[in-house]
C-alpha cells in the first residue's frame, strides 16, 4: 500500500509539473537575494568580482542624449559697407546689422540602470537635462550591453536630488533592485559599473570611503564616498555592495587638473534615492519641507567666538520674510542645535533634515540665542524649484563710495582697529546706494584693514559690519564697545555678521590683534 501510495504521489507530481511547465517562469532581479551571494567573493580576501559583474552587468545602460542649442550671433560688422555681403554670414545675413541665431547640435553622454523588466531606468538629472542655457533635448537613447538602442522617454526628474526616471518599451529585461544602504560602512568592497568617458561599459571596484559626506550643504547633500574608479559618464550609473545590491547612484567626482578621476567619487544613497524614484514612477509630486533661512556651519572659529560647541549647529545669516523661519520668530544670528529631535552636525545639515519633513507639519526646532537654549515651533513650508532658490542670489562689489581718511567727519574710528584690524565708519544712505547695500540695512563700512591682522586677510574695504557677537553695531562706538568686552572676556576671536555689495550676508569670524 506504501508503494501504491508513492506511485500516486509521483503520478500527481508530476502532472503538477507538467501543469507549471505550461507557464512562463516568473521573472527576478538579476541581484535577487541568494542569486549573487553564492557567487560573490568570500569578504575580505575577494578572488574575483567576474561572477558577480556577469549577473549584474546586462542590467546597466549607457544613456546618451541629443540637444540643439540656439546660440546669438555677433552683428556683421561690415553691414553697410561695400564688404557687407562679402561677410554677410558673420552675423547679419546680406549685409543685414543684426546677429542672426544659430542652432548647434550636441550630445551628452552617461549612465543609468533598469529597475524592472518593462524598461524603467534610473540615472542622474544632470545626465539627461538640457546641458547649457538655450539648450534643448531632442531625444534620449539607452544602449545595452549588447549595444541594441532604444529610444527612452523621460518620466519624471528632480533636480534637487539629481534624480531623474526613464522608460523604454521592451519587456522581460534584466533588471536590478535597491539595497540597504543604511547598512554600509566604512570599508565595505563596492562596485560601480558605468559609461566613462563614453568608451562603453565599464567595471571598476574599490570600498566605501566615508558615508553621509556633505560636499556643498544642499537639501540633499549627503553622499557616500568611494575610492572605487569613477569618471565621466559613470553619472547616474549604480553602485553595487557583494550581494549585488544597488547601494548608490554614481553622481559626483571630485577631479584634478585633468578633470579625470583621483579616488574621491561620491553617489546618492539608496536610501534617499529610492523614495524619489517611487515618487516619480507613479507621477506624484516631490514636495520638500523648507524653512526659509540661510544657514552657514558653525566652524570652529564662529563657534569659538560666540563660545558655543564646534560642530553642533549652524548660524542662520538671513531670513526669508513671510516664509516658515520668519512666522515662527527665528533671526539672524540663532544657532539652529537640532530639527524634530535630530541634531544639526556636519554629517547632518538643517538643509537635509528640514527638506526630509512633509510640508505643514508643526515641528520643534532647537536654537541657541544670546547663548541661550530654547525650542521655537515652526509650520514647516514646501521647497521652492531650485531655479527659484537659484535667482535669489545676486552679485555685484563696488567700493568707489569710499574715500580715504575724512578726518571723523562721517563717523569714523580707528580705535578699534588696534584690536581687530579695521577702521570703519557709519553706514550712509548715500555710501549703501553705492556699495549696492540695501537701504533697511545699518550698520558701519570698513574704511581700511591692516594687511597684518586676520581682518586684513579675510574683510576689505566696502563690507559692511552689521553686528558682532550678536550685538548690533550701526555706529563705530558700538563695534569698539563689543571688542572691547571681547578682550576683558578672554576671548581671541569676534563673530562678525557682515554684507558684501549684494552677496548675502554671512559670518566671519575675526582673530583680535595681542
């Protein structure tokens, strides 16, 4: 009877089979758990990625992109005269006077890699975005491995985290999966695989160098760092940890003279990534808290001046009115220690922690003023377009309002260049119009700096010094009183909070004179 049993067990098996046999198998990642682990090298002593790189290869692309840029010509300088049709195409046609436009081709060349079989593919915004002022993207193209070519639609972009989402129209494509990369450390093997330099695929292999590095204090600065080969063209490529998991996406380099890779590469963790590209895929709209201030780290000579903590915090130098910051009481001058919680630390900017917080949510926001501790509640905005926070900032330096020494006629005092370097005066209307100071601006100019004190070495002629160590100084008086108790206090060096023409305000700190 056991062996009839068995016999009709094996019968019913086996028709199962053949029932299944009948489907096409489902398809998996090319780094499905299990499918790289067996195949990877043993840690520590790696005999070869090829295994891995063999898996994992078929599902990274290289994205290349087609653009025409209209570019204005100069005006025929020969219009009018006998020569003007002679030279009519340098600019004004025959003979015309004004520069006709000309559109010129060009092509931007990267990286990317499928997220599923049905062709979505993630790479950089920079890679596919328009690559000058005037330019337009014609069309984008993603190249296999085996160099077949499919024309890619672009779904959706972010240029504040450099992101951006493809998609081409095939089916049953190899493809790969985000990882963990909050489980990275310091020294773990990665590989990055990518289109330098436009050469064609290209692996290379190296370890995490650091994690969480802010290189320029943006809302979504915080990259990891690796010392494994990346180049131009490797933009928007993945890296990879030893169980074939996406990790990263390749987006910055720090180059040498050359421009070529020295072994400082940075990519976009996955666990910021991987939210954003969800986001793009189903169309929603990427909404990002936002606080409305300027915030500038607290480096060891600020936070020594104003006697705080190094490296825990950063001093807002400007508010934005009618914005979040602004309604919730924050000013210029507040050392921002922590977001909901999180601390502020180099490692973790109030740029990222604010932008990671949803629109409209009340949160607790801890500052330090006049050396104080307290809490201030802010109703948390929504980021502007990074174009929008881009033409906020304007340029400009003049310092021809002011003249040499008026023998005290508008204010001026040397006494406190003894002790910090400089001679100032009062801020005029007349000399703020010049120097492109805003009018609701007060304060005293620097009239000359000792080339022989800090002051001379990082101020000059025309700033303006708004306050010292969070005291307002509108008159020269004021500016040698906050020196002066500086000195009696011990301390070596002074925050200053100056304007420069119509750079945005910032802090400086000043080393006394002995």
């Amino acid at each position: 009877m056991r062996y009839a049993y068995a016999i009709t067990a094996a019968i019913l098996l086996s028709g199962t089979a053949a029932a299944v046999a009948l489907e096409p198998p489902a398809q998996t990642a090319q780094n499905e758990p299990g499918a790289i682990a067996a195949t990877a090298p043993r840690a520590g002593a790696p005999m070869s990625f090829a295994d891995m790189v063999a898996k994992l290869q078929p599902a990274v692309v290289n994205i290349s992109t087609s653009q025409h840029i209209k570019v204005e010509q100069p005006a025929n300088p020969f219009a009018g005269t006998p020569f003007g049709d002679l030279f009519g195409q340098m600019g004004g046609g025959q003979g015309g006077g004004g520069g006709t436009p000309q559109t010129r081709e060009a092509t931007s060349l990267g990286s990317g890699f499928i997220i599923s079989p049905d062709g979505y593919i993630v790479t950089n915004n920079h890679v596919v975005a328009p690559g000058a002022k005037g330019a337009t993207v014609d069309s984008i193209t993603a190249i296999m491995i085996d160099r077949k070519e499919y024309k890619a639609k672009l779904i959706g972009r972010d240029p504040t985290s450099d992101l951006a989402l493809l998609k081409i129209d095939a089916t049953n494509l190899p493809f790969v999966k985000f990882g963990d990369s909050s489980r990275a450390r310091v020294g773990d093997w990665v590989i990055a695989i990518g289109n330098p330099f436009g050469i064609g695929s290209t692996v290379t292999a190296g370890i995490v160098s650091a994690l969480h590095r802010v290189t320029g204090g943006g809302a979504y600065d915080r990259f990891i760092q690796t010392d494994a080969a990346i180049n131009q063209g490797n933009s928007g490529g993945p890296m990879f940890d030893m169980t074939g998991a996406v990790i990263g996406i390749n987006s910055q380099i720090y180059a040498g003279q050359s421009g070529g890779n020295i072994g400082i590469g940075f990519a976009i963790p996955a666990e910021d990534a991987k939210p954003v590209i969800d986001k793009l895929m189903k169309g929603t709209k990427i909404a990002r808290g936002y606080l409305g201030v300027g915030p500038q780290p607290l480096d060891d000579d600020i936070a020594s001046a104003l006697g705080l903590q190094k490296n825990h915090g950063e001093i807002i130098r400007s508010i934005e009115p009618n914005e979040a910051a602004a309604k919730a009481g924050l000013k210029v001058g507040d050392v921002v220690t922590s977001v909901d919680g999180k601390d502020v630390t180099p490692d973790q900017s109030l740029s990222y922690l604010v932008a990671n917080i949803t629109p409209g949510t009340r949160t607790p926001i801890g500052i330090i003023r006049q050396g104080k501790p307290m809490t201030i509640t802010a109703m948390i905005g929504t980021r502007p377009s990074e174009d929008v926070l881009a033409a906020k900032v304007s340029d400009g330096d003049d310092d021809d309002a002011l003249g040499g020494d008026d023998n005290g006629q508008q204010g001026t005092q040397s006494a406190s260049a003894n002790a910090l370097g400089v001679t100032v005066q009062t801020l005029t209307p007349q000399i703020g119009r010049s120097l492109g100071i805003d009018s609701s601006v007060q304060g005293v100019v620097i009239a000359s700096t000792d080339p022989s004190s800090d002051a001379g070495q990082k101020l000059k002629r025309g700033d303006v010094i708004i306050s010292a160590n969070g005291t307002p100084t509108s008159t020269p008086a004021a500016l040698a009183a906050v020196v002066a108790q500086a000195k009696r206090e011990g301390r070596e060096q002074v925050a200053l909070y100056i304007q420069r023409a119509r750079l945005p305000a910032l802090f400086v700190a000043i080393k006394l004179k002995k």
